[in-house]
C-alpha cells in the first residue's frame, strides 16, 4: 500500500507519465503546468514508477518502441484534470525583505539620486538607488499616491517619509496611509474609465507612477487596444484567438493563425524598428485588441485600489485595514548568519 506522505518524482518520469495519460504541457501559455505536474506525481502508483524506471527502460534499450500503454488512474481522468485546472488560482509567495544593493555602482556619465562619499576621500558623488522593495500607498482627496522605500531608506539616519507627485515633495500624512505593497502583491484596481484590473505586481515605476501587473494564473488574460505589435503577439478578433506568426516585407502585411482552427489572416502593417535588435514592431492602420499577461496601470487614474492575501491554495482574502509600519531593518548578510546561528545556540541550551 503506497503510504507516502511525500513523494519526489525526476523530471523524466512525469514527462513519460504526462505522454502515456496524454496531457500537453505548455509553459508559455500560463502558469498551471505546475499545478498538472502536481497532480501527476500524486496520482502515479508504485507501478507507474516501476513500468518506467525498469520494464520502459529495458525496452528502450533493446531497442524495442514500446505502444503507448494507458496506465490512468481513472477513465475521465484526462477530462477530470483539465476541468479541475480551470478552477486553481496560482499562490505566490510575496517578497517583503529588503535584500539587494542599497544603491548600484557609481556612472560618471548617469547622474542619480543620493549622495555619498568616497572612502578616503572628501568629496562625495551622486549614484543610482536600487532594491526598491516596498510601495506605500496613500489616499487623499486627490486619489492615491505611492511612496516608493529603498533599501537604503531602512537605515538613513536623516530619511523622511517623503511623498512625490506632480515634481512635488510632500511629507506623508499618517491618517492618509491604506496599504503597503511588495513584489507578487495581490491588487485589484478600477479606473476612472471603470474598467476593472486585477493581478499580481511585477514592478512599480517611481517616476512615471505606472504599475505592472501579471495576470492571476501567467495566462493571456488582459485585453489590450492597440496598434502596434511584435510577432508572437495574440490578438482576439471577432471572438477568436489569432497569433501573428510572420510579416511580409514586400507585401507589408502580418499573417496571423488562429489557435482554434487555424484559419489564416492577413493584416496591413509598417514596420517600425525598436531601439535593440529584438524590438522591431509592426504598426498597423487599425486599431486589434492585443492579449498580454502582463498590464500596465498608472497610479493617478486609479479610484479604487484593493489589496488581497492569497492563501498557499488560492483563496482571496480582501485587507480591510493594515497598519504604517517602518519596522523593517537592513542587515548585512553576514550578521544574518550570525543572528541565526545565536538563535540556534539558544535553542539548544534551553
């Protein structure tokens, strides 16, 4: 009787497993490939593993193509899976400690936005910030406001809590605070066309005050208008689904594949050429609606802005209130290590 709480299969093996049950895998279409790998390795019995590790391989040796062999668990079980996926939400895990560099190496030729001072030296220069690791968000009666904290912030003797908007500095008022963000924060935003936005953010802009956000589960889920493209771009036309496969420089027109039924279009388009050799473009006369997995949102145009936790088995729990908080304290890796090692030695006398 298998009685394995916990079961670790190589990479192979679930591929063998995957072709005999006929399920595809497709990284690039979302990110629920993991959750089907899961499932796989739980339902794989002893005799799944024993066929592939021992009778597979000594055919496969003696040269003998073995026939496909359907070892499912249960006769739906292909259908039963692809229903069941359609249902998961991926969990992410949020990153909210500040590591990385306090600020990049110095650029003579960059100008940045802290000073510091040369070691044995008098005179200072200016280097760019890194490891934006946390967002601030705000409310007033102008909206929201996000105040972006550094790395570096965490141990400023001389930092304020300084807001920026419109070229302006402002201190931040404390009753104005709604939520503070990371990496893989879960938001959900309505802007002021009433469209609605929800996701995991990727990265914040400081500057221009633009969120990117990645769709729940990596799939192409935001609904884009547009009228430029590269290839490999999905577009949805007349309900369908199409990718733009290839562009015909004598003819100047993009042909597109629909992942239904793989009817073929053509559609007019200049190119236009991108500052790097990947970046070329195609600007088209009218304008498609383009399906990307990522979305950009700017910050000013946002009325409603939600934060939500995601538990370890996607369910959504909305952040009704949470409290300032600047309580985070840059260490130095090494006296991580040490702090750990202190805690451990203190475990162990009692």
């Amino acid at each position: 009787k298998d009685v394995n709480r916990i079961r670790v299969l190589g990479g192979g093996i679930t591929a063998k497993l995957r072709h005999f049950w006929g399920l595809d895998k497709n990284r690039d279409e979302n990110n629920l490939h993991h959750a089907l790998d899961a499932t796989v390795i739980a339902c794989a019995s002893f005799s799944n593993i024993y066929y592939i590790c021992g009778i597979l391989k000594e055919l496969e040796e003696k040269g003998v193509r073995p026939k496909k062999v359907q070892l499912s668990p249960w006769k739906t079980f292909r259908e039963d899976l692809y229903n069941s996926l359609h249902n998961v939400t991926v969990s992410k895990l949020v990153r909210a400690s500040a590591t990385g560099q306090a600020h990049k190496q110095p650029n003579k030729e960059k100008k940045g936005t802290l000073s510091i001072k040369r070691a044995n030296a008098q005179n200072t220069i200016t280097v760019e910030l890194a490891s934006m690791f946390r967002y601030d968000v705000y409310h007033d009666n102008d909206g929201y406001y996000c105040v972006p904290i550094y790395a570096i912030d965490l141990h400023r003797k001389d930092f304020k809590h300084i807001a920026k908007r419109n070229k302006l500095n402002y201190e931040a008022v404390k009753e104005d605070f709604v939520f503070s963000l990371y990496k893989d924060s879960y938001v959900k935003v309505v802007n002021d066309k009433n469209e609605t936005f929800e996701g995991y953010i990727v990265k914040f802009n400081a500057v221009t005050g633009q969120f990117l956000l990645e769709s729940i589960n990596g799939d192409y889920h935001y609904e884009i208008n547009t009228s430029t493209f590269k290839l490999g771009d999905y577009l949805k036309i007349r309900g369908k689904f199409f990718h733009i496969i290839s562009f015909n420089t004598d003819t100047k027109k993009l042909r597109l594949i629909s992942s239904e039924d793989d009817e073929e279009l053509y559609i007019d388009a200049e190119t236009k050429v991108g500052t790097e050799k990947d970046t070329e473009s195609y600007k088209t006369a009218k304008t498609y609606i383009k399906m990307d997995k990522e979305k950009e949102t700017c910050i000013s145009t946002i009325k409603k802005f939600q934060k939500f936790i995601v538990d370890r088995i996607g369910n959504l729990t909305l952040v009704k209130k949470e409290t300032e908080r600047f309580s985070n304290k840059l260490k130095p890796n090494n006296q991580k290590r040490a702090d750990k090692k202190e805690k451990k030695y203190k475990l162990k006398q009692g």
